[in-house]
C-alpha cells in the first residue's frame, strides 16, 4: 500500500495506528469513501486530527512540495483524451503541481501495470479517461481518484462525462428552428453508450416536436465510408422530403455530406447535415464545414482536475457530473456560415 504522508511526515499508517484500525480503512475515512461505521469513521478523523494529517493535504497543495497527479488513458489515438489532458494540465498548472500521461492502450494488464508504478512512485491522485462513455471497472487504489469521459461503474466514485442528451437536443432544435422536419439519424455501433443515448434523445426530441424522425435511427461504424453508404439508402427510400441528417460523428456526417454533394443534392438548402463531437480537422474540413456539437473536453478535463485537487484537499465529490455542451454551428445547415 503507498504510503501518504501529512503534516510533519505523518502517515495514513499512523493515524490508522493511533485509531486502532488497518491503514485500508484509515484511507477511506480520510477519503470519505467505503461503507464503514460512524464510530470508526469518527476515530480515524480524531486520530488524524490529533497528529496534524487532516490539514496537511490543503497546505501541501499550497506549499513547497510538487504534488505529482497522473492522467490514466486508454484512448491510444489521443481523440479525446489529449483535449482532456490539456484541460487538465491548465487547471493544474497554477500550483506546483506534474502531471505524467500513461496510456494502457485499452489493455487492463498494461493499465494494472501502470497503477502499481504510479503507487511506487507516490503519485497524489489519478484522472482516469478513456475513448468511450461506457462505464468502466473502477481503479482499487487508496488515494483520490477522478473519471473522465469514461465514468466509474461504482456509484460512489467522483466522474465527470459529457451530456449526450444535452447535445442530442441542441441539434434537434437547431435543426426544427431552421424548419426542418423529416430528419433522419445516421450513427455508430449499437454496442456503444454514446450512439444509443444520442439515437435515443434525438428520437424522443423528433417524436414529442410532433415531426418523428422518418425512420429508426441507423446503426454502423464510426466512418466516412459508413456515412455515405447510409445516405445512398437515406436518398433511395427517403427522397422525397428529406431534409436533414443528423449524424452521430464528425465521421459520418462528412461522408454524408460527400455523397449528397456527389448525388447532385445541395448542402444545406436541399439537405441540411449536422455532426457531433467538433473534431475540428473533420468539421472543418467537409465541404461544406460541418455545424456539429462541441463535447468541450477540455472542459471535462478542467473540471475533473478541480475535483481531484478538491479530494486531494479530503473534500471529495461522488456521483456522475455532466459536462453541457455547446452547438457550434457551420454552413452544413447554414447557408454562408
């Protein structure tokens, strides 16, 4: 187990022993984490009052020491894990604080491998990001642990995600205040969180506008290739009238707007597109640039350092805190934008 120092050199290990208790449980009083009695959570916090530990993480964060914070990924290509990790290192980088980047490649022997490293080296807290939304196994260490992007199954834990339903509304009423009527839904897998709750908000915004999407959403990859084989069945069935797609990534919505280009279909007075995500390299260079949802990660990753530093300080947060998002918009619904 690591050994986290308080004031004057104090341990988790000697509050434990001055309460009576193993240094695991002394750990999560002082995090506020587990399921322990008052009696003993009241214990440790004498105990760790009496020797000076409670005060000594608000003044090491205030202090001389470098306080070293790691940023724990399995988002081997960087998409949204990098936006994340910048995010983080500005909140961070106003105090004395490192930030090291480790990535697991999405491999749960490389990610237990770099836990135990980063517990020898005395790390004082993790941000844990991954490239899906989907809930993952929480990290069982005791020192402060915040999610991004990629929450923790475990309720209990501090998680900080993007609103996907938030986003998902911002481009049904950008698309019904344009006038836009029959939409049709174009996403990813229908194995991934994301492209379900986004298919499904957007579906529940269409159906309660009294304008019910012109068919259900249709599920593929997260490709170009995907987004113009979609609108080819989109144009063959759904014509007459069509006249929006909202797709479930920058991916997919740039190969949409390729094909209706190729299909002698205007992009937006014909057909209006819109994207989600505001990968800027794809947004910015379909022709014309895509209107899209920014999922601000940056954000994401501010805020998680925030409430990492805040356990740090023993004021921990519990449960998920979504991130809302924000419509950028671009001339794939707006003509001349």
């Amino acid at each position: 187990m690591p050994t986290v120092e308080g004031a004057r050199g104090v341990r988790v290990a000697d509050v434990a022993a001055a309460a009576g208790v193993s240094p695991a449980t002394a750990s999560k009083v002082l995090n506020n984490t587990g399921q322990l009695r008052e009696s003993t959570r009241r214990r440790v916090r004498e105990a760790a009052t009496a020797l000076g530990y409670a005060r000594a993480p608000a003044r090491a964060l205030g202090g001389s020491r470098t306080i070293t914070v790691a940023l724990l990924t399995g988002d081997s290509i960087g998409r949204f894990s990098l936006p994340i990790l910048l995010g983080a290192e500005n909140a961070l980088s106003a105090g004395r604080i490192m930030v090291l980047l480790c990535d697991s490649r999405d491999d749960p022997l490389r990610e237990q491998h770099y836990v135990r490293e980063l517990l020898a080296r005395r790390v004082d807290g993790i941000i844990v990001t991954g490239q899906r939304t989907e809930p993952r196994d929480p990290v069982d260490v005791e020192l402060p642990v915040v999610y991004a992007f990629a929450p923790s199954s475990r309720q209990t834990d501090c998680s900080v995600v993007p609103d996907d339903v938030a986003g998902a509304r911002l481009v049904h009423d950008h698309l019904a205040s344009l006038g836009r009527e029959r939409i049709a839904h174009v996403t990813g897998p229908l194995d991934h969180l994301s492209a379900r709750t986004r298919a499904d908000a957007l579906a529940a915004c269409a159906t309660a506008s009294g304008h019910p999407l012109v068919r259900d959403p249709m599920h593929g990859q997260w490709s170009e290739a995907w987004g113009r084989a979609a609108t080819d069945v989109l144009l063959s069935q759904h014509g007459d009238g069509l006249d929006a797609i909202a797709c479930g990534n920058d991916q997919i919505a740039r190969g949409a707007t390729e094909r209706l280009r190729e299909r002698g279909v205007r992009v937006p007075a014909d057909v209006a597109v819109t994207g989600f995500d505001d990968w800027e390299m794809m947004a910015e260079g379909a022709r014309p640039p895509l209107t899209t949802v920014d999922l601000r990660l940056g954000e994401i990753g501010r805020r998680s350092a925030e409430l990492l530093v805040a356990a740090m300080r023993g004021e921990p947060r519990h449960g998920v805190e979504r991130v809302p998002p924000r419509l950028v918009t671009r001339g794939s619904t707006l003509d001349g934008a």
